[in-house]
C-alpha cells in the first residue's frame, strides 16, 4: 500500500509541476483538469488545430484539438494528458517554442 500512495504522491507533484510550467505560458491559459487530463485554451491568435498539427509534425507529440467540440463554442482549446515528468516537460518545450 505504501508503494500505490508514494506513486499517487509523485504523480501528483509531477502534475503540479506540469501546471505550473503550462500557466507560464502567456499564450495558453489553463482552464481546468482532473485526473490526468488538463484543458488548456490556445490564446493569440493560434488556433487549437495549428498548434495540434504542429506539435504532431515538428516534434511527433499528439493532443486533443477540442475546437470543434459541441459546447466550445469559438474557443481554442486543446487536451494534454499528464505523463511522465520528462514527457510533461518535453510538451511544455515544445509549446513554448511553437507559440512565441
């Protein structure tokens, strides 16, 4: 039991710590997540399907474009799913890069 909570513990630093480098981006604002999914929306003038394709082309990372999902209404968001400390970091280079 004590190895389920020493995990449950590091994903969740792991997870505010991923939080924390995506709200550091000017042209992203997180909105909310649970679990180990987050919603960010793209802000700026990048639309959620630019960013997606690019992340997908230049650095073979997938996340969900939810842009045209019923609800969003004209808002640009994407869904990144929190991984592993270094993939977490991984994304949020790769975002940085893209969008400045």
């Amino acid at each position: 039991m004590d190895d389920y909570r020493d995990s449950l513990e590091k994903f969740r630093e792991a997870r505010e710590r991923f939080v924390k480098a995506l709200q550091e981006i000017r042209q992203l604002r997180f909105l909310s997540g649970s679990a180990n999914f987050l919603l960010c929306e793209v802000k700026d003038g990048c639309s959620a399907s630019v960013l997606t394709e690019m992340l997908l082309n230049r650095y073979n990372i997938l996340i969900k474009d939810l842009s045209s999902k019923k609800g969003m209404g004209k808002r640009q968001c994407v869904r990144l799913a929190v991984r592993r400390e270094e993939d977490n970091m991984q994304l949020v280079a790769a975002i940085k890069s893209i969008l400045r």
